[in-house]
C-alpha cells in the first residue's frame, strides 16, 4: 500500500469518526450544542464522503464494489443530507424555539442511524 492511499486512509476516516461521534452525541442529548457543531459536522462530513469515494474508485477501479459498502455510502450520504436539511435551515433558532431544536434532534437521531449502518457497511465490506 502506497503512502498516498495510506494518507487517505486516515483523513477518510478521521473526520469520519467526529462526524459520527457529534453525530450520535447530538441526537442522544436533544442536539444541545448543534448551533456550534453543525458547520464542523457539514465540512468533516463533505471530507469524509469526497475521500470515501477515493478511495473506492482506486480500490474497486473494475468496477464490483461490496454491496454492503455500496449501501453504507448510500446511507451516509442520506445521513448528511439529512443534516443539511434538517439541522441547518433551523440552526439559529435553536435557542429560542423548542420546536426548531425538536427539528434538529430528529435529524441528528436521523443521521445517527444512518451513520451507524454507514460504519456496519465499511467493517463488514
């Protein structure tokens, strides 16, 4: 394995993991601290699919993909469009309106389920 494929390796899976992990933080605590968290989710979210999607056309160039990586992708990026959706248009309002952080929350609870299978799809590939 080269140093470049190793590289990417790492900066897919980092920012990976603190998506997922505010992710599940987020939708378990009501989404107290979305307002701070949903432009580091958005930004390690667009990296983490971006390399994902490196990374599997430099390992499966031919074509034929696991399935269960082909859904784990799909599911992650539901998860952040379901973020971008439903988190960041009611972003501001999440102090002052109980219903805009009932919004978040549902999609971080959301998110989180879609992420959890996007992880279940990358270990079992």
């Amino acid at each position: 394995m080269d140093i470049g494929f190793s590289i990417a390796i790492v900066l897919h899976v980092l920012p990976g993991v603190f998506w997922a992990g505010t992710t599940f933080v987020l939708a378990r605590n009501g989404a107290q601290g979305a307002e701070t968290l949903f432009f580091p989710q958005i930004g390690s979210g667009i990296v983490t699919i971006l390399l994902g999607a490196y990374l599997m056309a430099t390992m499966f160039a031919g074509g034929g993909a696991p399935l269960a990586l082909m859904l784990g992708a799909a599911a992650a990026i539901i998860a952040f469009l379901v973020q971008a959706a439903m988190v960041g248009p009611v972003r501001a309002r999440l102090a002052t309106e109980p219903a805009a952080r009932r919004r978040a929350a549902t999609g971080e609870r959301i998110s989180a389920l879609l992420l959890a299978l996007a992880v279940i799809g990358m270990v079992v590939r």
